[in-house]
C-alpha cells in the first residue's frame, strides 16, 4: 500500500512539474543571441531582484554568500563595450 501511494506521488509530483515547465523555442536559431544584439528585456516581477530557493522540507537553511540579479548576471556574461 505504501509503495502505491508513494508512486502516486511521484506521478503527480511529475505532472505538475511538466505543468509548470516553461519551453523557449529556439526558432530561427535565436539562441545563443549573436554579437549584433543591442538590447535585451528582462521582464516579470522578479526581474530586478535576485532571489535564491532552498529545498522543501530542507532543516538547514543555507544562505547564499552573493546573490546576483538576472540583469546583473547577463551584464557579466557579455564582452565588456
């Protein structure tokens, strides 16, 4: 009876998670974006804040030493100029 539940669970636990799966198409060969690009949006409400996550039932609550901002991260990825 446990093992059934359990696998209940789990296919529930992946339904949800292809449910919430957001997939970028990669039509046109967009992506990785090329030298030519000028500007990029970084759109949502999380969009400016840098935000970390830290595992469900997780007892221990481990803190980032830095955290960085989506715009902040795309920043130091591009060549400097």
């Amino acid at each position: 009876m446990v093992i059934s539940a359990l696998m209940s669970f789990a296919a529930l636990a992946e339904r949800c998670a292809i449910g919430a799966s957001v997939l970028l198409k990669n039509e046109g060969r967009a992506l990785p974006l090329g030298p030519d690009v000028t500007s990029l949006a970084v759109i949502g409400p999380s969009g400016a804040h840098a935000l970390y996550v830290v595992g469900g039932s997780a007892a221990v609550s481990v803190r980032p030493d830095r955290l960085v901002t989506p715009p902040d991260g795309i920043r130091a990825a591009l060549p400097s100029g």
